[in-house]
C-alpha cells in the first residue's frame, strides 16, 4: 500500500469533520510506520485533528490550541 493510499482514507475524514476517527485512521499507520519523515507528518496530521477534536467537539481551546501548535510545528518540519 503506497503512503497516500495510506493518508487518502483519513484525510476523507478529516475532510467531512469527523476528527477523531480521521486521527484513529491516521494513528494505525503511524504506529507501523518506520520512516522518520512520514511519522513526522502521521503525527503532525493526528496532533491536528485531535486540536478540532477538543476545540468543537469537547470545547477545549487551551488543549487544542496546544495541540495545533505542535502538530503545525511537525507539518513544517516536514520536506
């Protein structure tokens, strides 16, 4: 399975606001995944989703401003 067809599922749901289960998707290949760069960005794209999570769904800001920051700061990282 090519890496997108690994993102491309997740990202739908993203997309469709359903933030937890694109961060569940997500996280079961960046547990299996072993290449440093495509961890980096698993990770920044569920650090991102969970922040949305918090934010509109358990009314977090705090957290989710927290959590946004860090998974920005990964994406950026990324090539």
């Amino acid at each position: 399975m090519s890496f997108v067809e690994k993102v491309l599922p997740g990202a739908r749901l993203f997309d469709a606001g359903r933030w937890f289960d694109a961060h569940e998707a997500w996280e079961e290949h960046w547990l299996a995944e072993t290449d440093g760069t495509k961890r980096r960005l698993l990770q920044g794209l569920i650090q991102i989703a969970a922040a949305l999570h918090k934010l509109h769904v358990v009314q977090s800001p705090l957290p989710a401003a927290s959590l946004f920051a860090k998974g920005l700061a990964k994406l950026d990282a990324c090539p």
